[in-house]
C-alpha cells in the first residue's frame, strides 16, 4: 500500500477545491488600476494587399486612446519560430516575418489588423467599427498541394515558393526503403488525411501588460503554458526587454492542450501598448476570436506505404506527408511534422528500413502547431491503420501481425535515430485483451447484427515519446532552446517546503502530484508542501509544460533538488546527533544514526539551518535551498495497447463507441486517480478527432467551422464508460522516478483504434471499404457505405 | 452587443405598442436573438420581451386540441403535454439543453423558423394554428421558407394551437456540432389522414412529404414508407455535416422510425 499522501496514492487534488469554488484566479480575474481595453480588428478574407487603413475616426470615438497600426511596430521585432528545421538538401527553412500587426498583407482571416485600445471593451468595440480597411483581395491559398503547384499565389511575396522545407528522414535510408518496396513481397498503400483540429481549452487567451515607469518594470499577465519561455521568445526577439525588466506571469490557466504553449502577438501587443500608453491593457479573446487566432493543430496529408515479406514481416516503410503551417511559422511549429513524427514512425515494430518524406507548407489558414500529443498521433495514426489494413489485406488478424512484429528486446535503436530503453508491448496487448473481452467479441456481435447494427473491434498499439531531450541534441536538430527544467526546493525554518518548479499545471495537477514526490522523499505529510508555479519573479529559469514532460523533467529536477536539500539537511542532523554524516538516514521525516536510537526531527535540523546557533557554520552555509537543472539523457517511451468497440447504424452511419479500452505503460506513476483522468481526457480528445471535430476551411480561405454551431465537439454522452489500466509498468531506464509521462497518450492512441473498429464494423458487414478519412462522422460513414462523394468542404 | 432600450410589457396590447417603435424587435426567450446580438450581427433600438405576458403562457386544453401560449417555454410543454400529447412533450423536451429549455419558448421558434429547430415539424404536422395579436394562420400557411414565416411587421405570435393525434412520433437525427437536427421527421395520425413534416433537410425550411402522407394514409406501417424513393437530394441543404442526397436519405430512414416508434 502507498503511503498516504505520497508516491502511489491516489490524493485528491488540493487545486479542485479552488477550481471546483470559483476561487480560482485566471488572468481574465486579473484586473489592474487604470485598465484600458484593447480590441484587435481582424482580417474577414484569407488573403488580401493592405493598401492603407483609415483610423481617423476610430481615434475620434468617444474613450478612444489609441488606434494602433503595423506602423506602431516598425521598430519591434516579429514572433519568433523556436525551431529552424533543415531540409534533405542541407538548406534551412524558409522562415518568413510574422509581424505582431499585418504589414502590407493579410494573410489569414483573423490576422490581426489594427487594435483599438480604450477606456471600455465596449468603446474599443465601437471605435473598431469605425475602422476602414482599404484591402484588395488576393487568391487564397488553401489546398497543400495546389499550393507547391509551379505559378501558384505565394502566401509570403518574398519567399521562393509555399514550400517551408522538404525534410527527408533518414535521407541516407532513402533508395534503400525504395528498393525494398520494389522487391516487396506484399505492399500495402493508404492515403490519408489527419484533420485539423482546433484545441478548444475551456479558459480563452488573456493578456495583460502593465507597465512600471518608476523602475522600467514590465510585467505581462497571459494564459500560458510556459511563461519563462515566453518572456524568453518576446523579450530578447520582439520587444528588446531584458529578462530582468520583464516578468511573465501564468497564474490558474484553464487548460492548454498545446494551444498556450506559443507566444502570440496579443501578448507582445499588451505589453508594449502598457508602456506606450502608460496604463495597464487587457485583452480577452472572444470565443470567436480564439476559433481564428489560436493556434490549430494536425492537418496532415499523407501517403503511407508498407511493405511485407512472404511471412508477414515487415520490411520497410516509407511516407510522403504534406504538413500545413499556416500562414505563419508559430513557435513550434516546424519540429512538430519533423522530429516529433518522423522519429516515431517505427511505432511498436522492428521495421528495418524506413524513410519520412515531409513538406511543410504555408497556406492562408490559421498557424498550426502543437496540439496534445503533436506529431506522435499522426505518425501512430498512420502506422496504425496501414498495419491493419496489411491485416485485411493479407487475410490475417491484426493482432497477430502485430504480434509478430513488435520489438521484444530493449534498448531498441529504431531506424528513425532514437532508442527505446523499456517497453513490453505483448504485456499491454495482454491486458487489453483481457479488458476488452476480446473472447466475447463474436458473440457480441452477433447480438448486434439481431438489432440491425454492424459490431466492429477495432486496436492501436503506440508509443509515445515524452521530455523530449537532451538539449545538445535538440540544438543539433534545431531547436533554439533548451529543454531541460529546473526546480527550486525552499525549506523553511519551521520545516514547510516551497518547491519552485519550471513545469506550469494548467489541469495536469502538479500542485498534487509534485508535492506527493517530496511526501515520499522526506516523509513528511504533503500538506506541508507547496508547489509553486507559473511565474518568472518567483521561480529559476523554466521550460514549461507540454509534450508530457512534467514529471519526467520538471519531476526530475526537483528530485534532484530534494536529494541536495536531503544531503545538506543530513550534514547539520549529523552535526546536531554528534555522529558521522554517513550513518544518517532520513524515514518518516526523522534523522536518525544507524544503529542506535538517536534521532532527530526534520522540523529540529530545518530549525537549526535558520538559527545556526548550534551549527557547522565553518563547514557550510546557514539556510537549506537549493535549485536543480535537468537536462534528461533521453526521451521516455510510453507505449500502450488501445482497443475499441463501435456499434455502426447501417442506415444512417451513426457510429456509437460501445466500449473502449486503454492498456498503457507509463512506468512508475505518483497518482494513480490522477493519470486516469489524464488519460481519460485524452481519449474524449482522440474520439473527438476520430468521431467528430473538422476544422473546415473552404476554397476562398474561410473557416467554415468557426463556432460551436458546425465545429463539433465530444460531450460526455458521445463517450462511453472507459475501461483503463496502467498496470503494465516497465519504469523509464534513465530518470530518477521511474516515471514516463501519461498526457498526451490518450489523444495518441485512440483515433486510430477508432478508425479500424469503424472499417472491421463496415467489413464486416460486407463493405469493402479501406479507409475512411476522419472524423468518421454519420455522413462520411454512410457515403463511404454507399460511394456518394462527400459535400465539398 | 450595442446599446437597445428593453421593455417588458404585461399585455399583448402594451406589446404591440412597444412594437411600433422603429428597428424594435420582439424577444421570446431569445436563444437565437441573443447570440445574434451578442455577435453584433443584429441592432435592434428597441427589444420587447415577450415572457412577462400571462396572457400568452401556459397550455391548456382546447377542445379536442391543446392551446399553448406563445411565451410558454420548452420545458414547460415539455412537462405540461406529457400526458396529453407525448410527441411534442418528447420533442419540446429534447431541443437544446436545460438552459435552452428554461429559456427558450415555442412562439419564438415558431416565428424565426429556423430551417433546422424542431418546433416547426411538430407544429406543421400536428395541424397547428398560429394565433397572433391580430389573426389565425393555419400553420401550412405560416412556414414560408428559411427564416421565413406568414408574420407581419410587427406582429406577435401569441398562441399555438395544435390538434392531437391518435398517435405521432418525432424522429430526430442531430448534427454532431449543433445538436440541432440534420433531419428530423415528425410524423402524426389522424383518423382521416396521415402527416409528416420535415425539418433540418430543406433549403426552404420545413416541409411536409406529401408522398410519404398519401402511403401512410392507405397503409399506415413503416413498410409503406420502404416502398418510396426518397425524396430529391437537389433541393436540400449541403454542407459540413452532410450531402443534399444524405438528407433525402435521411428523411426516409427517420419518417419509417417514426411511424415504426408509434
């Protein structure tokens, strides 16, 4: 049994009762003195010439103070990319200028305009109203592969062409994984489409900036994921500020999802107008606003190949993707189709041979970026439907390919450059088996077809690669920042801890889990520990979270910063019993010396480091504090078995998730309760993807799903009662917790288990159909049932 | 939002006064109006909300029908209509969600006739009347197309007053996004005849399918309907969620679910 309280048990979260009261403070509660209200005008075409905007009579409107202009930022910087990839020629991408204010173009509807900023939103509101745009319109450029056509609109006049890069991976694989198609035994093709999504956190995109004239301070409250690395990415590449003029702060974010983890132009606009105003502005999205300026995520095309030989083996695999970018390069965008999907295009299998293709691509849509999971799921998705359509193909079940070709030893080097240290993939597909009463199946579906509906099972193994690391590496493959994470571990007199840590919890439940690890480190009750994040004025230099990397790196470090606080605090216990710091042991919040009864309490020796009356004072230093750096020797591999049951209504399409279950290996975990619900989360966002949300534009550039009116999101009653298990556990090779990370895995793992139970339901009801796009919506089910082409999107 | 006056009158003739004013809107629950406004899509001067009128709330029996007040909410027919009429309870319960519900009313989607709301497919086949401050308009004449409705400058639905079958069933098939329906069918018996109303599936808003009433009329069983070629895919919507022909086919797979519910 865990120790109440600490690693393994299932602690409620202490952040719900502020959450769950409305006591929470979000950066809308945030409200400063002298506030003024900014309100951006946004482009209504995808893609236009800016011949001049006439802002005399906004400036007019009554509690106007000022309407600003790309003219206002000549001389501010553009939003930085933090990721420049090279192309399989050796070239950099291209890397065009993303103005805070469109400069000369609009080149996306809702790229920002103008901003009005004002006493009232309301006046702001008014005044943007009164703003007239001269813009002529331009072709929108929509379609990825239309877009590389030669003579097509380019999105950025002074770019060569739409092309951001053409990345091959592993380029020297390449006429190999040709040739070993060529001489294949069996290949099997798809193309495929991974669809765009829009994140959706329930908490919209605030900023607020204020400005200090007494000590040139600036401060800049916003919604985000990773504030150091905002006032890193705004500070020194858009508005000149150094770290220490420049505080950010995140406080109570309302999920992120991927989507908080950029910096956007609102936040870089609020704090230059907070100075250039010499008042405090704030800015809220609107609902709206969030549909066409947060960043998107996925929207991948891609063809995907497999080859098999004469026993089923795979042999090589090859991919050509088309990746939008959007109109813009956010923050991380160009690593998402590159190293973060390119690198796990072995999934599960001992596949020898593989080359990844990518072209990256910029349209007149919305920036895409990272969106939970980012490049794992559309790798795993593709992988995984192309296995199981190898399956069909070949007439064998699909778990026994798979079976037969997951990888069984580790460490594992993949032929796409990383190495899976653990992993037991046959255990999770065991236990999904078990859960899924894989035996009944048959007649399950028997019972399905009395009632007139197709019964199919559908699974996904995957593989996940969280913290990604190590920063020499990521440098190497173009990262322009590190990856590490740092944690601050303040004791105080009284023996209570204050742990400062680089990971930012918008959901995850760090303020729980964090303070269960050092529960267990110390021994003392995890009431007495607080974790703090979110803001740089409090914390040492941070990297924030996504990509589910908190516990492994962000856990990491503060473990690493409890372990010198513990060596410290035993140096000045071995002091205080008068015995050899050697024989000191720390259990259940006391030091003792081995082998006899002396003993000490955690709260005596903290005392004793604040008021060094009785103290080692020449051998070190009063106070007990000390900061850890984390910079992890690899990634952690999470992998897991994914099984879903779909019920398909044969005269409407409808299909209804009748069960589903998850087998994941996430190592070690801190709190059970908790990675359910992680993963339970996960899973609402991958049936999301695979049932029902589309981010639509249509041929013009606009976005056709900009509200909740055709962008369908899941509810509770479009999932069913999950079925989870992460007893699976073989822990991480290389970090002190044992611990993989569980986030993202859900959104990962799901669509594709989705998407192959919807095709054996078809198939098995006779429908000879390979794939179907997602979201498998009713209308694509039945059209895919009865060959009728899709509506135009 | 923009600025408007809001009056909350307690009669129909102090409504129809408020009325007058030039750009003045009625509001009756405002689920459609309010999002509208919000998004600044509408500037009324002037709003007149109708749901403090008593005289326009509650139903009651009428006759052999069922008058229900035109500022009556979903919830309320919902929770009045369950024994006397359970089709439309069944419908009115299942539009929107509970604050939808709470707030919404049946005069107010009946005169915006929103092309894919419920409340025109059960009012058009169960023979409905649409009482306003100054007429009687039997509802085959009220439903005029998309947004579209018999209703003058001005004029307020007060009442809607519907004829009971001997049985009917709402078959709904919702838009994954919305909610609203992509097609739904309302299909209700009467001794000398059958109707069957559409919803959700038109480019000109509700609709009855008179094929599908003249085979239920002579056989009343979903085989009947089986026996019919949907109705043409050209005149119906198409977009995100679906083709015009998947709608055509919808609005046969839902009107033989309907009767076979009955």
């Amino acid at each position: 049994m865990p120790k109440d309280g600490g690693i393994g048990a299932s602690t409620k979260r202490r952040e719900d009762v502020r959450f769950l009261s409305g006591t929470g403070q979000y950066t809308d509660d945030i409200n400063l003195h002298g506030q003024a209200h900014a309100y951006f005008l946004r482009s209504d075409v995808a893609h236009g010439t800016i011949n001049g905007i006439d802002t005399e009579a906004a400036e007019a409107m009554p509690g106007v103070l000022k309407v600003f202009t790309a003219k206002d930022f000549e001389g501010v910087g553009g939003v930085p990319c933090g990721w420049q990839v090279t192309d399989r020629f050796g070239e950099v991408m291209q890397e065009p200028k993303h103005p805070v204010l469109a400069e000369g173009r609009v080149r996306h509807v809702g790229d920002p305009i103008a901003v009005v900023v004002a006493e009232t939103l309301a006046q702001a509101r008014d005044a943007a109203e009164a703003i007239v745009p001269d813009i002529s319109d331009l072709p929108a450029v929509v379609d990825l592969k239309a877009a590389l056509e030669d003579g097509a609109q380019k999105v950025h006049e002074e770019l060569k062409s739409n092309l951001c890069y053409d990345w091959g991976f592993v380029e020297d694989n390449r006429d190999a994984v040709d040739e070993a198609i060529r001489n294949a035994h069996h290949v099997t093709t798809l193309e495929l489409r991974n669809n765009r999504l829009i994140a959706n956190p329930m908490e919209p995109r605030v900023a607020v900036g204020d400005y200090n004239r007494a000590n040139d301070e600036h401060t800049l409250y916003t919604t985000s994921q990773n504030p150091h690395v905002i006032r890193l990415l705004m500070g020194a590449f858009v508005l000149g500020i150094p770290e220490h003029k420049l505080r950010v702060v995140a406080p109570d974010v309302g999920g992120g999802f991927g989507a908080k983890i950029y910096h956007y132009a609102e936040e870089a606009f609020c704090t230059f107008a907070a100075k250039a105003l010499g008042r405090p502005v704030k800015w809220t999205s609107s609902r709206s606003e969030a549909f066409m300026s947060d960043a998107h995520g996925r929207d991948h095309v891609t063809k995907i190949e497999l080859a098999l030989d004469k026993d089923n083996n795979f042999t090589a695999l090859r991919t050509e993707t088309y990746a939008n970018m959007g109109a813009y390069l956010s923050t991380f965008a160009p690593s998402i189709p590159t190293w973060l999907h390119g690198t796990l295009m072995a999934g599960n299998y001992k596949t020898p041979l593989i080359y990844v293709n990518v072209k990256a691509v910029f349209t007149n849509t919305v920036p895409v970026d990272a969106y939970r999971g980012a490049g794992r799921p559309e790798a795993t998705y593709q992988l995984e439907r192309v296995v199981d359509q190898a399956a069909r193909e070949l007439g064998v079940s699909p778990i026994e390919l798979r079976r037969q070709n997951f990888i069984t030893e580790f460490p594992y080097a993949t032929p796409v450059a990383v190495e899976y240290d653990t992993g037991d993939y046959h255990a999770t597909m065991d236990k999904l088996l078990e859960m899924t009463d894989h035996a009944g199946f048959e007649a399950r579906a028997a019972e399905s077809k009395k009632n007139g509906k197709l019964r199919g099972f559908g699974l996904a193994h995957y593989i996940e690669a969280c913290g990604i690391a190590p920063s020499n590496l990521v440098g190497q493959l173009g990262a322009r920042a590190g990856l590490y994470e740092s944690a601050t571990v303040r004791v105080n007199a009284t023996g209570s801890i204050s742990v400062m840590t680089g990971s930012h919890s918008h959901g995850q439940g760090h303020e729980t889990t964090f303070a269960q690890v050092i529960s267990e480190m110390i021994g003392i009750d995890a009431n007495q520990v607080d974790i703090i994040h979110g803001d740089t004025g409090r914390g040492p230099m941070g990297m924030g979270t996504y990509g589910s990397r908190s516990i492994a790196v962000g856990g990491s470090a503060m473990v690493r910063a409890a372990e010198k606080v513990i060596n410290k605090a035993k140096k000045i216990a071995a002091h205080l019993m008068e015995a050899s710091e050697g024989d000191i042991e720390l259990k259940d919040g006391k030091f003792s010396v081995a082998g006899t009864d002396k003993e000490v309490a955690w709260g005596d020796v903290t005392l004793a480091a604040y008021v060094p009356h009785n103290y080692p004072l020449e051998d070190i230093e009063p106070g007990l504090e000390e900061t850890a750096f984390y910079d992890p020797a690899n990634f952690t591999y999470p992998s897991g078995a994914y099984g879903c049951e779909v019920e398909v209504d044969p005269e409407t399409g409808k299909v209804e998730i009748v069960g589903f279950a998850a087998a994941d290996d996430f190592g070690n975990v801190i709190n059970p309760m908790i990675v359910e619900g992680q993963v339970h989360g996960g899973l609402a966002q991958g049936i999301g993807q695979a049932l029902m949300e589309n981010c639509a534009y249509d041929a013009d550039g606009q976005l056709i799903s900009a509200s909740y009116m055709d962008y369908a999101m899941p509810r509770s009653s479009d999932l069913p009662m999950f079925k989870v298990d992460h007893s699976c556990v073989t822990p991480c090779t290389h970090n002190p917790l044992g611990v993989k990370g569980c986030g993202e895995a859900g959104a990962i793992g799901s669509p594709p288990a989705v998407v192959n139970a919807v095709l054996d339901a078809l198939n098995r009801g006779g429908h000879k159909v390979a794939h179907i796009d997602m979201p498998t919506s009713p209308a694509r089910v039945w059209a895919a049932m009865n060959k009728t082409p899709m509506a135009a999107e | 939002m923009y600025d408007f006056e809001f009056e909350r009158p307690r009669s129909i003739a102090d409504a129809v006064k408020a009325l007058k004013t030039e750009e003045a809107i009625a509001f009756s629950g405002g689920q459609t109006l309010m999002p509208t406004m919000k998004q600044r899509l509408a500037m009324p001067s002037k709003v007149v909300s109708l749901t403090a009128i008593e005289e326009m709330r509650g139903v009651r029996q009428d006759g052999s029908g069922i008058w229900i007040g035109g500022a009556t909410t979903h919830a309320t027919v919902a929770r009045e209509t369950k024994d006397s009429y359970p089709a439309l309870s069944s419908l009115a319960a299942r539009i929107g969600d509970p604050a939808v519900r709470a707030r919404g009313t049946i005069g107010g989607s009946v005169a915006n006739n929103d092309p894919s709301a419920c409340y025109p497919a059960g009012v058009l086949a169960s023979r409905g009347v649409i009482v306003t401050d100054r007429r009687e308009i039997p509802a085959d004449d009220f439903f005029e197309g998309m947004f579209m409705t018999a209703l003058e400058e001005g004029e307020i639905v007060t009442a809607v007053k519907v004829e009971v079958p001997e049985t009917a069933h709402y078959a709904k098939f919702i838009q994954p996004a919305s909610r609203f329906p992509l097609t739904a069918v309302f299909v209700a018996k009467y001794g000398d005849g059958v109707r069957v109303a559409v919803t959700g599936a038109s480019e000109s808003g509700v609709f009855r399918w008179t094929e599908a009433e003249d085979a239920l009329s002579g056989d009343w069983s979903a085989d009947a309907v089986d026996g019919l070629s949907a109705p043409d895919g050209s005149d119906m919507i198409s977009d995100l969620h679906g083709t015009g022909d998947y709608r055509a086919h919808l609005v046969k797979v839902m009107t033989k679910r309907a009767v076979a519910a009955c």
